[in-house]
C-alpha cells in the first residue's frame, strides 16, 4: 500500500461536526510524500524538508509519511508552515498506546461519554473506527488495548479474538495496533484447566496455544496487558508464585510473535499502613527478574490518580526492568466529562519529574523512553487511559478532546510544552484570532491547578464520594468498608491537624525517593506545599508560607478554586463571537456545572474539616452557602460498572 493509498482512505471520514482538532478529514497538504526505506530515521519518524525540487514529506515508512503529512497540516493549520521548513521528528516512545477500559457489555468502567465504541455484540461500526484510528494518527497514537483492565476472561473467546480482528484490520492503515487486556484465571475459567498456576506446564501451553491463535487472526497484534492480584483480581500470588513468574509465564508465550506484556503495579493489600508504599515495596525486589519483553505499566503516583500526586517512587527505583507511566486522561478523579480540566499539565508534570536517580537521565520521562537504560529497554511505551466514547464530540466535554490530543502529543514528543499543545489545539479545533486563543489558553493551563484548589487543594487525596467519585465525601464511612477505600484513612484529620504522615516519623515513603527528595519531603520546612498533606500531619494553626494559618489557607484555597471557575465563564461568554452556537453553548453549560460543582466541593470540606479544626472559615473568603448536613444527604446515581 502507497502512502498515497493510505492518504486517500483518510479521506473517507464519516462526519466533520464532532468538533475535533481535524474538521475536514484528510490531511491535505502542499508537499510531495517521499517513503524512503534508507533514510536515516527511527521507527515511525519523519522529516518535512524544503528542498530546491519544493517541500517534501520524507520518511522511512508509510506510518511515519502520514505522521509528517498530519503535522505539516498541523504546521499548516496554526500558521507555522511559512517560513523555510526544516524538521526531523522521531518519537519519544516506540509504543504510545490508550487504554480502553470497556467491558463486552458496551459499558465504560470510568467513562463518561457514552456507551463502547467498539459496539461488542453489534456489526463492526467502520466508519467510527477509522475516524478514530484516524485521529489518533494525527497525534501519532499507535495502539489501543480495547478491553477493561478489568477483564472478563471471555474476552480471549474465539468469536471475540474474530471480532478484534476486524478492529485491527479497520485501523492498520492508521497505523493503530490492538493490543488485549487479559484476565489471568483464563486457562482455567475459559479453557477449563484445573488451575491457572504460571509454572503449570498446561498453563503454559494454554497460552502458548491462544498466543498462536491470536496471531494467526492478528499477525500484528500488539500483546496483553495485565492487572493481576489487584482489586480482587486474579494473578499469581494466588498460587505462591511472584508477578515475574507471572509476567514471564505470558512473555514466553508472546516471544515467538514480537509480542509484549504490560503488567500493571497498581497492585495494594487491603488494610496496609499506608498504599502509596506498596508497588514499590512489592517490585523492587523482582527488579531485573522480567523476561525483556515485559514492560511494568505504573500509574503516574503512588496512588491513585489523585488530582495531585507525586510521582511514583517506582521510576526511581528499577534500574533492571523496562517501565512505562500509565495517565489516566478519563477524568475519574477530576470531574468527569462535567469539569474542563485540561490535564496535559498534571502529565508534563509527571514527565519532567526528576527521580534523582543516579544517571545522567533521570526524569520519569527520560528513564522510561530508555535513555537511562537503554541495555534494559528493548522496546518503550507510554499509556493513558481513554476518555472516549459514543458521544457525538468523543470525550462528553469539547475540551475534554484535548487531554486526548495532548496525551498524544507528549507521547510523540515528550519534550513539548503544554502551552504549545493547547495553543496548536485550540487553533485547530476553535479558531486561530489571538484575542480568541490568548484568553481560552490561559484557562486552560490553570484548569488542572484550579481543579485542585476546588477538590484537594495542600496535598489532599482520596476524598471523593465511595460510589462514584465524582463528588465530595471525606465523611464517607459505610459499615465494614476496607479501611483503605475510606477518605478518612487518607485525610487523617482530627482536632490535631490534618493530613497523612508518610515522612520518617510516619510511613517512610519519603525514603523510596531519592535525596534530595526523601529529606525535602521529609521536612516540614522544604516539602512543596502543594504536597504538604501528601507527606505530613500538619496542625491547623501551622503557619503557611502566606502567613496564614493552615486552615485559613486551605479555605482560602478552596474560595479561589471557586473563584477561578467564575472567571472561566466569563472568559468563554467573552469567546462566544469565536465558535459557533452548538459548541459555545455546550461548553457554556458544562462550566455552569463546574461552578455549582465547586461550590459544593467548598462547602463540604471546609464545613466538614472545620469540624475537626474547630476554626471559623475566614471572613476574608465567601462563606458556605449550604449546610453540611444537606450536603451529606446528596447520592448522585453514578455507581460505575465492572
Ligand atoms: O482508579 C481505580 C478505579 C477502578 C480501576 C482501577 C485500576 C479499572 O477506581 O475503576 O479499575 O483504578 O486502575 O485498575
């Protein structure tokens, strides 16, 4: 196939209204596309060159000449295509992968933008897929797993295996590989083994035999992910065996095809003293023990994807094996499809973190697109979990699209800033007028922090409402709950302060961090305020870098986070004369949710912990409007499906 060819089906896209980045389909551009299997570029990159014959397109194949087609229209598009031209791009991480976390059934497990687009159980939507293979390639997107990591063993059924077949073939042109999550108990739940023991030999030839099966439907198919013996899930340990024994017992299957394993560390005991030091406590032994083509796939904290965390020790600490972040762009934890929070900070933040390893490469991203280890990484991948569903515009939230976009864009190039790709995003989607971008730019790159002000503001986690997250609950405590799954076990506040020790004195997970870090997250003095309540038990009265007491800052806090909401909606009633009706006024009342959204955030936590503080909310900030206990008694519907 021609790049000519795979240009023209690009062509055929279904519908120009869902608001995307690329309103009319194909990349149309002004340059001749050159694939040169000699040139000198790796994996899928490319050059756009003037040259005396004109402008070309160059790459190596035909994946990378339709990358550099999409980013000379990008070029194009947002007015940077002018000048002389002269760019090598080659990515950053081989493998740039979403995570669907969609069960058979056409629910979403934290999706909120309607039901699977895969349509299980219903004729293959072509159309759809392309368009979305198709704007995944116009970020450089490359691979999808399709299915829950919560997954059902079902899904390695042989008229499921036949229908991801058909995805796969819809999206090779774009470049788009599939990839499988699987659900460890297969061999004896699907195949009716006695057991799914990794050094069974029958359970190894199990997946040996569903390994060939696999790609001799998919010969291109990526490889499994896995989550195993975490949340109840199956693995290894239920046979006394490790997760390297796991994760080998699948590599060796997988080997003979070029297949991978991404195995999951988001793995935690029910009842620990503290989560956040538990996939490092549980890997960091094993490190050096996995086959080469297993990646460990670690949430980008410790935790949760809490609204802030601190990076995950873990990117520190293995030296032996290959890592990889998995982000999570569905917005569990930030509001759903309702808040337009722009999330492309919270990964850059993520990204440019410095482990303080002892290499010349030591930030998150530096070690795990293997520039620290390269003898250990034989292949690199980053992952995000997706925010994609059936509804017209994708992700339920126009400017939901562009944490998809930019998860894309740091995976292609994580060296690129967040302003840049929400300024390139914004042109395309909306409108290029400066008095248009500047304002709505600025919006975005404060959304994440403002986010945080109106949920968790000073290092605060896991507050939200136990049944959907969406909401605050730091009171929520149901009968014989895991203590673990209480906001309680991570606010820790009473009449002595708030927050959760995990300093020297506490937990000790400062000492899975590096030094500096470990002693500057220690110390009460140097630890970042922004993680004060991540790493310390702080008492109300203690003075802020503000003067303020604690308390008083976190209302504070709280009242601006509310305040920045405010300011967004004015600053999008003012872009009205930029975008059109359907879109302005989509975004206009997801924002008027987000408001009340924030409102009630402030209102619960600081009536809530102000019971502990024993301190007036300050009079400089606006007062809660609605009692606690009418707060106490909202129950949204929104319980999510497994
Ligand atoms: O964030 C938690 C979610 C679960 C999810 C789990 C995981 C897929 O609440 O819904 O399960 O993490 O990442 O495995």
């Amino acid at each position: 196939m021609a790049i000519a060819a795979a240009v023209a089906i690009i062509g055929c896209s279904k519908s120009n209204d869902d608001g995307t980045w690329l309103l009319d389909g194909s990349p149309k551009v002004n340059a001749e596309v050159v694939v040169d299997e000699t040139l000198d570029l790796v994996n899928d990159g490319f050059m756009i060159k003037d040259t005396p014959e004109g402008r070309k397109v160059l790459a190596r194949t035909e994946i990378g000449a339709l990358y550099g087609t999409y980013a000379l229209q990008r070029l194009e598009r947002t007015g940077q295509a002018d000048g002389v031209l002269d760019i090598k791009e080659e990515p950053s991480f081989e493998r740039r992968i979403l995570n669907h976390w969609d069960n058979l059934n056409n629910t979403i497990e934290r999706g909120y933008a309607g039901w699977s687009i895969w349509h299980w159980g219903e004729p293959v939507p072509v159309e759809l897929i392309k368009e979305y293979a198709r704007l995944n390639a116009s970020i450089g997107i490359n691979g999808s797993v399709l299915n829950n990591v919560n997954a059902t063993p079902e899904m390695l059924r042989r008229d499921y295996l036949e229908r991801v077949a058909e995805i796969a073939d819809v999206m090779r042109p774009y470049g788009v590989r599939v990839y499988l999550s699987v659900n460890f108990s297969s061999p004896a739940a699907l195949g009716g083994l006695p057991t799914s023991d990794p050094l069974d030999p029958a359970v190894q030839q199990w997946w040996r035999s569903k390994a060939e099966e696999i790609y001799s439907l998919i010969p291109d198919f990526g490889g499994f992910l896995v989550k195993a013996n975490s949340e109840g899930l199956p693995g290894p340990q239920d046979f006394s065996r490790t997760h390297a024994d796991g994760a080998n017992m699948l590599a060796d299957a997988l080997e003979p095809y070029d297949g991978i394993v991404m195995w999951r560390a988001f793995v935690y005991a029910p009842n620990s003293p503290d989560r956040a030091n538990q996939a490092y406590d549980e890997f960091m032994p094993l490190d050096g023990e996995f086959r080469d083509n297993v990646l460990i796939q670690i949430k980008n904290g410790p935790v949760d994807f809490q609204p802030r965390e601190p990076f995950s020790p873990l990117f520190g600490g293995m030296t032996k094996t290959a890592m990889m972040v998995e982000f999570q762009i569905t917005q569990e934890y930030m509001g759903g499809s309702n808040h337009l929070v722009y999330l492309s900070t919270q990964l850059e933040e993520c990204l440019d973190s410095d482990t303080h390893c002892d290499n010349e490469y030591s930030t998150v991203a530096e070690i795990t697109s293997g520039k620290a280890y390269p003898e250990v990484y034989n292949t690199t991948a980053i992952a995000g979990v997706a925010n994609i569903g059936r509804d017209k515009n994708w992700c339920g939230h126009y400017f939901a699209q562009s944490s998809w976009y930019a998860f894309g864009r740091l995976a292609w190039n994580a060296e690129l800033s967040s302003e840049e790709i929400a300024r390139e995003w914004l042109q395309q989607t909306f409108s290029t007028e400066p008095e248009f971008v500047e304002p709505v730019l600025d919006m975005m790159m404060t959304s994440r922090e403002t986010a945080v002000d109106y949920m968790m503001p000073l290092g605060l986690h896991h507050i939200f409402a136990g049944e959907h997250h969406y909401g605050p609950e730091p009171w929520y405590e149901p009968e014989g709950a895991r203590l673990d799954w209480l906001p309680k076990y991570y606010h820790q506040a009473g009449p002595d302060g708030i927050g959760f020790d995990r300093t020297r004195s506490g937990s000790g997970n400062v000492d899975q961090y590096h030094e500096p870090l470990a002693s500057m997250y220690n110390s009460l003095e140097t630890c970042p305020e922004e993680l004060l309540l991540w790493f310390h038990h702080i008492p109300w009265d203690h003075r802020m870098a503000s003067g303020r007491t604690f308390w008083d800052e976190m209302c504070h806090r709280y009242d601006r986070g509310v305040k920045k909401v405010r300011e967004y909606q004015a600053v999008w009633d003012a872009a009205k004369p930029y975008v059109d009706e359907e879109r302005w006024e989509a975004v206009r009342a997801k924002l008027e949710i987000q408001e009340s959204d924030a409102r009630w955030w402030r209102d619960a936590c600081v009536q809530y912990f102000g019971e502990f503080s024993g301190m007036p909310v300050p009079a400089d900030v606006e007062q809660p409007e609605r009692p606690l206990e009418e707060l106490k008694k909202i129950k949204l519907n929104m319980k999510h499906h497994n």
